[in-house]
C-alpha cells in the first residue's frame, strides 16, 4: 500500500490491462426490431458448429437486428471494465454482397449503447471470423460490472444483403477486459497554508492512499467559499490569490481517484484568509562611521504581502545602550544629539496598521572625530619675480571646532622637496632663482586626524623688468633752434642691457607714427603752440618695463629766417644733439 502526500498536482499515467473474461458465447438469440429479413434460427449463433443463423435478401436489402445475449459473465465486484472485443463468424452466399449495418452493444439502459463498430468490408463465402472492438475499446461509453454482468448484456447484429443473397451467423463470442482494483483513499486533508494572507495561494494537500500503489488520476475537487461552490475552480489543486479576499472562509471537497475506483467524497476543514504581518529587513544607520557634524539617518524595507502601505511602525534609538525616548518612531537623530564616542543603534518594528512584524536591528556605530579641510590654498604672489618672497595662504577648517595642530607643509622647487622649509608659511626671495618653479603641500591636522592633502598651483619665478626714470624733453634755451630731445635713464635689476625699447612722439597728445623709436624731434616738425612730450616702455630683450611719461613742452616762438650763420649754427646744434643722444642711450643704472 502506498501513501502519497498530494501538495502541488495530481498524477496522472497510463495504465496496463492485466484482467479479461471470455471469450463467452450467448444463451438466447432473438429477432428485435429494425427491418428486412427476419433471422432465421437466432439461436443456431450459439456456438461455431456449422448450423447458422441466416437472413435472406428482401425488396430494402437489410435484415432485422439479432439479439444475442445471456453471455454469462461474472466479471469480480469493485473492477473496472477497460475493453470489450465481439468476435463473429460469419459468410455470404455470394461473394462481394452482404456488408455489416450494426454491430452495436446493448446494457440495458437503452436500446443501444456504445458506437455501432460494423464495418463495410463485403463478408466472406466460407465461414470466418471478424473482431469488433479491443482490450482498450469501450465502444463510446463507460461500463460498469454490473452493465457486463447482467444477462441482458448484448449484442446486436444487423446485414445489409442485396438481391436474394443469404447472411450467415455461425457463432458470436465476446471477452470482456477489466482491472481488479481496489478504491484509493484520501486523507489529511488541509488548506495550505493554514493561515493564508491576502497575497497568498492557497491549495489542496492531503495523504493519498492506494491499496494497489497505483497512482492517483482524475480525482475530483470542488473548491467552496464561505460554503459556496465555486465551479469554475473544479479540479483546480491551487487557487491564485486574486480569487480571495480578506475574511473569506475556503476550504474544498474531494474524490480521489486512481483512474478506475473513486474513494468517497471527502471535506477539508476550512481557513479564514488573514491580514499577512509585515517585515522589514536591511535596517541600517548611515552614515557609517559617522562624523560629529552628521545626522543619523535610519533606512530599511518595508515588506507586505498584502500589499498593504506602512502605517505605524515602531522604530526606537539607543544611545550607549540607554533609550533615547524622545527620538521614538523618529528615523533621523541630528547632530546636535550627538557625542564624540557615543555608540548608537536602532529598531525597527513594522506596521500596516492592522498588524505588527517582527523587530529588527540596525548595527551599531560609533561617532568619530571629523577630518579638518584645508581650502583656497594658493601660493603669492601667482607671477613672482626674483626679488620677491613666496607665501604660502590657505584656510583650515574643522567642523568639530578643533584647533589647528600637527598640519604638515611641504615646498618643492622644480619638483623636489626642499626638506629644510618644511613647515614654513614662506619662501625668501634669497631662496628662488630666475626659472624656478615652485609649489607647496598641505595636508590638515586637528592633533588627531590628517586630512584630504591639498596642492597648490605651480608658480614660475620670472625675470624682473627694466625701468625707465628721469624723462625729460631737453629743450635747451636757444629754444627753437633746435630739436626736441628724448633723455630719460634705463636701469636693469639682471644688468641685462637695453634691448626693444619702444619710444613714442605724441604732439598736442596725439601719437606721431612717424617717430616711433627716434630719439629726436626735427626742427622742421616744430610748430608754434605745439605742445610735446614722449613715453618710453623699457625692455631688456625679454620683458618690458612699466611705461614712463616724459614732462610737457610748448613751442613758444617762431622759427627765425634761415641765413647762413643759421645754417651754421644748425649744423653745429644738431652735432651736439646726436652726441647727447649717445649718451643717453649708453646711461645704464644697475642695482
């Protein structure tokens, strides 16, 4: 005997046939019903010994149906009948002529029951068998032992005869088939699960029993809600949650079978589908390790199978493993609550408001010291030249409000380290050299921890432009006589000689083109009330200077009729121009 806990599905498999009866011969023989031809000594089909039953062809070409029945059968009580296979010898007085018209079975209930299996191959001239049906043919119906067993089980026979032809019937056999099968049982039954929530399947789970260990197949189940059939759930082993409802009390009847014998019919207790009691799960404190300045936040999942939104979850905070009450249900702790080394943590019970789940923990975390910044670190001035000191500036910040202790600073020339201004806020200017590129490191301490380290820009050091100083127009007191001198003096911090100086004119404040870079004004360009001056942009051949402006001077009188004594004098003016020019242009202050 098998024992089978059916929780998901029904088997179902195909089956063997072990059992049969027969072939059996008929006891009574009758003409019943139909037209045409009588038969003609019903009861000579008894048995295969050469006297026949015969019917002979009529004006309609048909005969009337044989009854042949009283076949004996004792077929065991409780079997199940799998085949029934009818074996009639028959032949025909002409060959090619008579045909079956029904070969049909007969149990009672009706005048036939079952398919009409006749066929419409022509009988033979010599007496031969032909075999309707099989050991797996129930000829279209379901038959029971007592429907086989009953002495008004039959067989009907009726010929399609032509002309003045003759049917004959010699004998008709028939065995029956069926399995000797004892009735599966079904027990244990439940609804599962025991307690369903709204989202929940629900589904038949019983012990199935058989006492041949043969599997079950076509059980019958019919599903009720709050005592209601629901047909459109038969046979359904699970029942999907969108057909149940909070509330509803299920539960189902069934018949198991193992595809011949059902056992009684059977009722499970019945469940009442509940309200699913929420979860929740990841809780978790963030941020973790958190800083003095930070809140605590508390973060985790709601769960429900219901479907239900959160409604009045617990949650409770802890500091140093005391209750902090006035932070209950609250999900963020501000900073002001916290403490350097305080340890916290959370719970958390979930509610959908109709129930609670169970609680759960956050870790634990410690406050920590806050790591100090250093921020706009630059190096001044951003263009240093070499006569020019570097500073380091930069501000150091510290949320927690703790001073400055331990920074480190680092100075590195042309990428290496210079080890011995560690520490230092500047760099003299006896230190840098024309070309030299520096930068310098922070990296912030509160005496506890170090923070982010911080680079500043690279900075070049840069040549020092030349100067130009004591401009003036030199006009001397034969006035206009003479040109408009430029003299001013050029000085170099490198001693780097004067090289791409640019020299402009500007007359009545107008820029005069065409004397850029010359050193005089010519006579002829002179002109009574003109008002001159020049500028000069010192350069070394590298940088230019600042650019200097010369004095203002007006021309005052008019120029004299040229004479020869003039001319004289003129030349001679102008020999001492050029000669003072030189001098000026070879004037050189260094340092």
């Amino acid at each position: 005997m098998k024992n089978v806990l059916i929780v998901l599905a029904f088997l179902t498999t195909s089956l063997s046939f072990s059992d049969s009866e027969g072939p059996n011969q008929p006891s009574a023989g009758i003409n019943n019903g139909g037209t045409g031809a009588d038969w003609v000594f019903p009861t000579f089909a008894f048995e295969d010994d050469g006297l026949y039953a015969t019917a002979s062809g009529t004006f309609d070409g048909t005969s009337k149906f044989m009854r042949l029945s009283d076949f004996g059968f004792s077929i065991p009580t409780g079997s199940t009948i799998t085949g029934i296979e009818v074996m009639i010898d028959r032949s025909a007085s002409a060959a090619s002529t008579v045909t079956d018209q029904i070969v049909q079975l007969y149990n009672n209930s009706s005048m036939f029951n079952g398919g009409n299996l006749g066929k419409l191959t022509t009988w033979p001239t010599t007496d031969a068998f032909e075999t309707y049906g099989a050991s797996n043919n129930l000829w279209g119906m379901t038959w029971t032992v007592d429907d086989v067993n009953d002495s008004s089980f039959a067989v009907y026979i009726s010929a399609v005869i032509p002309g003045s032809v003759e049917a004959r019937v010699d004998a008709v056999w028939i065995t029956v088939y069926y399995t000797n099968n004892g009735a599966p049982e079904a027990t244990n039954l439940q609804v599962m699960p025991s307690m369903p929530g709204r989202n929940d399947d629900i589904r038949v789970t019983l012990t199935y029993t058989d006492p041949e260990d043969d599997p079950e197949s076509g059980s019958e189940i019919r599903w009720y809600k709050d005592g209601v059939l629901q047909p459109l759930l038969n046979d359904i082993v699970t029942v999907p949650s969108i057909q149940t409802d909070f509330g509803e009390v299920w539960n189902f009847t069934v018949r198991v079978s193992d595809g011949f014998s059902f056992d009684t019919l059977k009722t499970s207790p019945g469940v009442a589908i509940t309200n699913a009691a929420p979860s929740a799960n990841s809780a978790a404190i963030s941020p973790d390790p958190p800083y003095r300045d930070a809140d605590l936040t508390l973060s985790y999942v709601f769960e429900d199978s219901d479907g239900d939104p959160e409604s009045g979850s617990k949650i409770v905070w802890y500091k140093n493993s005391v209750q902090q009450v006035a932070l209950d249900d609250s999900q963020t702790v501000p900073e002001t609550l916290t403490t350097l080394g305080d340890v916290w943590f959370a719970t958390v019970q979930p509610s959908d408001g109709l129930a609670l789940g169970n609680v759960i923990s956050s870790q634990s975390v410690t406050v920590i010291n806050t790591t100090p910044t250093a921020t706009g670190v630059a190096l001044f001035p951003f263009a240093p030249t070499e006569d020019q000191s570097l500073t380091l500036a930069y501000t150091y910040n510290d949320v927690d409000g703790d001073a400055e202790s331990g920074t480190e600073i680092l100075w590195y020339k042309n990428a290496a380290h210079q080890a011995a201004l560690d520490g230092s806020l500047s760099v003299s200017d006896t230190l840098t050299t024309l070309g030299d590129v520096w930068h310098a490191t922070v990296q912030p301490s509160d005496g506890t921890l170090m923070g982010t380290l911080v680079s500043t820009q690279m900075v070049t050091v840069i040549n020092i432009p030349p100067t130009a100083s004591n401009l003036f127009v030199n006009h001397s007191a034969l006035d206009n006589l003479i040109p408009l001198v430029a003299e001013y003096d050029y000085s170099d911090f490198e001693g780097e000689t004067e090289s791409g100086t640019i020299l402009r004119w500007y007359k009545n404040h107008a820029q005069q083109l065409d004397l850029l870079n010359s050193t005089s004004v010519p006579i002829g360009k002179l002109t009574l009330g003109d008002s001159w001056y020049f500028s000069v942009e010192p350069s070394d051949g590298l940088n230019f200077g600042t650019i200097q402006t010369s004095n203002v001077i007006s021309i005052s009188a008019s120029m004299p009729a040229e004479s020869p004594w003039v001319r004289w004098a003129l030349v001679f003016l102008v020999l001492i121009t050029a000669l003072r020019a030189i001098r000026t242009r070879s004037t050189s202050i260094i340092g």
